[in-house]
C-alpha cells in the first residue's frame, strides 16, 4: 500500500474537527485512527495525539501521513497504538492521557477496507468471509456463515443488521452449505440477491447490505465494544472536553443517543446539539458512503 493512495474519506470531516474544539497544546484521542483524516487536522490545530485503531494497517498507514502534518515542532509527536478502543483507558494510562480535552470515535468502515478484497468485508469484492479488523482475532464471517444454525442465524441478521428478510436469507444459506461451505463474500452476495425479486436486486441500496453489517457487527463485537468504551471515554474528559461519536447505523446511533442523554440526566455531560449533524447532499454526492453518517457530540461539565 502506498502513503499517497486513498486509504479512506472521512464523512463530515469539518463538522467534526469543529465538533472537538480543538485547542493548542491540548491533549486528544482518536479512538478510531483509520486513514488518519481527523487526527491530521487534530495535529494542524496544535493538538497532541493519541490515536488507537485495532487494524495494524490503519496504524501503519496513518504512522506515514501524520509524519509532516504537525503544525508546531515543539509539541509532543502523535502517539499511534495498535488496540481495540474498549481497552482506552489502558492505552491513555499508559501513555499520559489520562485527562484529555476531546475524544473522536468514527464508526464507520474505511474504504481500504471495504476496497481490499481479502479483508472480505465487501459483497462488491471477490474475497474471503473475513471481516476481521483486527486480523488476530479467531473467528471469521465464514465462521459464522458456515457454522450457526438457521435460527441462530435469523437472529443475528434481525438484531444486528435490521434486516427484514433475515429468516428467508438464513434459511437459503444453510440450503446453499448443503452442497459446499460458503467461502467467499461473492458466494454470499448471490445467494442472497436469488432470494429478492429482481426489482429489489436494483434498489438503491444492495440487498447484502444489513448481512454484510451484521456478520461485521458480531465478528468485531462492535455493539459490546461501544458500551463498554463510552463511559471510559467519559471519565478521561477533563472539565468541558468535548465526546464526538460519528455513527452510521441506528444501533449505534441509538446507544450513543441513550448514553448521551443519561449521562445529560445526571449532570455529567452537556449534549452539544439536540439532533445529529447529517451530511449535506453536496458531501453525500462526492462521497456515498457518508450517507447514512450521523454525529453527535457531548461536552463534559
């Protein structure tokens, strides 16, 4: 991979940086470091930088972009870790970022990611059920695809992926294991386009879509993930640090909202804007996949 190729467009890029209030010499956490977009313009505004991703590739990749984008010298350089973000009070103890004055999750998928086929997350790629994005972690979408029963299945395609048609999709893969195991996002993608009317194998959105979301969600526990993250993240805030959660299905969305709300009851946290921030339709044309972004953002008191 190559510095100067696209790793990844973040969506709603200024809304955010404007979202964290980026003050000079003030400590910040991107919890989800991806391509490095936010965290160049965190470093630009003189912010110091911790930033976490659990796919060695986005560390990697962001390591090589950050290198020339600090705006000041003489601040400390941005620290990049390998880790899942529900481990980040560990990774800010251990690096002095204890008390921060902004953190920024963006939940999304990167484009390298879906674009690389190998790592399988794509139903637009010829590659392996994979999904992993940390690739050390054991079980895989083919795992899944292959190895929970049509109950099981049916369940996790409705709960994670909202999808309508769940008991029809799990009832026609464990059909299609019969002959020979799923072993291919392709092999996937077509079983489920045999089973919507042709109409439906055009809408605007493709049909393996909450599928896909869904074997992704489960893999990386992303849910699970989240809920044990924003409280963490919370308690590294200093006094009127900012919490940005850039969310791009309503599952997460709706935990963040919750979250967000109970902890406003409280007298923890200040809701910044009553409803989420959503990408203009100039943005969504040159980027679709900001789409169905939503951001929220909260100030500690």
């Amino acid at each position: 991979m190559k510095t100067s190729d696209i790793y990844h467009i973040p969506a709603l890029l200024n809304e955010t940086v404007k979202a964290l209030d980026i003050k000079p010499k003030h400590k910040y956490i991107d919890a989800t470091l991806g391509g490095g977009g936010h965290s160049v313009e965190i470093v630009k505004k003189g912010g110091i930088l911790l930033g976490i991703d659990q796919d060695p590739e986005a560390v990697s990749y962001a390591s090589e972009r950050l290198k020339n984008a600090q705006a000041c010298p003489d601040l400390l350089p941005p620290k990049l870790v390998q880790s899942n973000f529900a481990e980040i009070d560990k990774v800010a103890k251990e690096f002095g970022f204890e008390k921060v004055a902004g953190i920024l999750f963006d939940l999304g998928v990167s484009s390298h990611q879906l674009e690389t086929s190998n790592r399988g997350f794509s139903f637009n790629q010829e590659g392996p059920l994979d999904m992993r994005m940390n690739p050390n972690l054991s079980v895989t979408a083919k795992d899944l695809v292959n190895g929970l029963n049509e109950g099981e299945l049916a369940e996790l395609f409705w709960k994670l992926g909202e999808e309508k048609f769940s008991r029809r999709f799990a009832k026609a893969i464990c059909q299609a294991r019969l002959n020979k195991p799923i072993e291919t996002c392709n092999d996937l993608s077509q079983i489920i386009l045999q089973e919507v009317s042709p109409r439906g194998r055009f809408a605007r959105i493709h049909p393996a879509t909450r599928v896909f979301q869904a074997l992704r969600i489960a893999v990386n526990d992303e849910l699970n993930s989240l809920k044990t993250v924003l409280p963490k993240a919370v308690e590294l805030l200093e006094s009127q640090g900012r919490i940005v959660v850039l969310s791009f299905h309503s599952l997460e969305d709706s935990i963040v909202k919750r979250f967000f709300i109970d902890q406003m009851g409280k007298g923890i946290l200040k809701i910044i804007s009553k409803s989420p921030i959503t990408p203009t339709k100039e943005e969504i044309r040159l980027n679709p996949r900001a789409r169905s972004a939503k951001l929220r953002a909260a100030e500690k008191i």
